[in-house]
C-alpha cells in the first residue's frame, strides 16, 4: 500500500481529503463520469472477529432464504435443454 504525505499538499488538498475522512463508508471519486478511485477511511477500531463472522452468517442465511426459490427454477430451466 502506497502512503502519500499531505503535510506540504496545498490547503485546498487537504481540506479535500479530510471531507472524504468525515463519511464512514468508503468514497467513489469519479472523473469524467467514470470512477477510478475507491477511497476507504482508516478504521479507528480493531475487528472483532466474532462480530464480523456474526454478521457474515447472517448475511449468508440471508442471501439463502431470499434465494431459495432458485434452485428449483434453475434446475427446472436446465431439464428444458436438450442434451447436444
């Protein structure tokens, strides 16, 4: 990871950039329409891992029930195409 210095950056820089620190969500900079930067604030906080597996299964058992029609419809789909 590259670290860039900002002390001697002009004002405006840095007034810029400290904006971008104030949201606690990653930012999207985008040029021209296109994005080209993600920008992610540094965590003040260590992980926990716990939580953070807490709320990857959560998020998993989720995604499972919103999709469990799918599977069916998917397979249902594939029986309809004749085998080459």
């Amino acid at each position: 990871m590259k670290h860039i210095k900002l002390d001697s950056k002009d004002d405006k820089i840095k007034k810029f950039v400290r904006s971008l620190s104030k949201n606690s969500n990653a930012s999207i900079l985008e040029l021209e329409g296109e994005p080209v930067l993600k920008v992610l604030p540094v965590g003040e906080e260590p992980i926990d891992r716990k939580k953070l597996q807490a709320a990857i299964r959560r998020r998993r058992d989720r995604s499972r029930e919103l999709n469990k029609d799918w599977e069916a419809v998917d397979r249902e789909m594939w029986n309809k195409i004749p085998e080459a």
